[in-house]
C-alpha cells in the first residue's frame, strides 16, 4: 500500500520504521526550538506532513513506547485517530504524564503511526436486544480480582 503524503516545511521528515517488521512508522517533531511540557501538561506538536490515507482505512497515531516509558510523554488522547478525509497536518497532541519538566526537540521521535482497516456500520435501534451468559456484567464480572 502506497500512501501519498506533502511536506508541509522543508524540515519535515517522512515517517520512519524502527524495523522490518514494524507495524508502526515513526512521526517526528516538526519544530524550530525545543519544546517544554511541563508535569501533567498537553503540547500539541506538528509533523510537517499532511496525508492521503486510503478509503476504508484510518492512521492511529499510538505511544512510542520508549518515550512514554523513559519520558512520561503520550498521546494525550491515547490513540489518535487521522480519517482517510483529512487533509490537514498531523498532529500529535503529547500529554507528558511525568512529575518533572520533559523537552521535546527538533526531530525527536513523538509517536508511531499504524494504518490500519475499519468497518463502516450502520446503528439500528431496536426495543431490545439479545440475551447472552455474561448479560450485562460490566468491569471485572468475566474474572477475579
């Protein structure tokens, strides 16, 4: 699968894979200077690309998980979500989740993009619906605590 992308700035860089089999291409900061984020604070940091995503598919901007583990810095809204009619830059929302002041610098590695298929569906209201054995058993009702 092909997918075509514009570089917004001279400086954008073109999503990477870590390895061979990686399910996740690498974003990265499109910025001029360092960013500051401070404890339990949310910067939005652009990549510079802007992307056609194929009809029938969508980009999960997900955790780097080297980042969020050593860093405290995620996706603010844990997975974001780039629609196959999206046009504008992507963007990553980081949310660092640390207790100290974390820094994200030019180019630095900010989350991983993972293109992935989806189901169109259609809500159908009905006055009631089928019963099953777990019935409405909601958190922690399939297993122990």
């Amino acid at each position: 699968m092909k997918i075509n992308f514009t570089k917004l700035t001279d400086s954008a860089t073109v999503p990477q894979r870590g390895s061979l089999y990686a399910a996740g291409y690498d974003l990265f900061a499109d910025i001029n200077e360092d960013i500051e984020i401070m404890p339990h604070e949310t910067k939005l940091i652009g990549t510079g690309l802007s992307m056609e995503i194929p009809e029938g598919y969508f980009g999960g901007v997900f955790a780097r998980s080297g980042l969020s583990m050593k860093e405290g810095l995620r996706p603010a809204n844990c997975v974001g979500v780039i629609d196959s009619d999206y046009r504008g830059e992507v963007k990553v929302s980081l949310h660092n989740d640390s207790e100290v002041l974390r820094v994200v610098t030019p180019q630095e590695k900010i989350a991983q993009l993972v293109v992935l298929p989806f189901l169109s569906v259609e809500f159908n209201e009905v006055e009631s619906l089928s019963d099953t054995d777990r019935g409405q058993g909601g958190f922690g009702s399939t297993g122990k605590f």
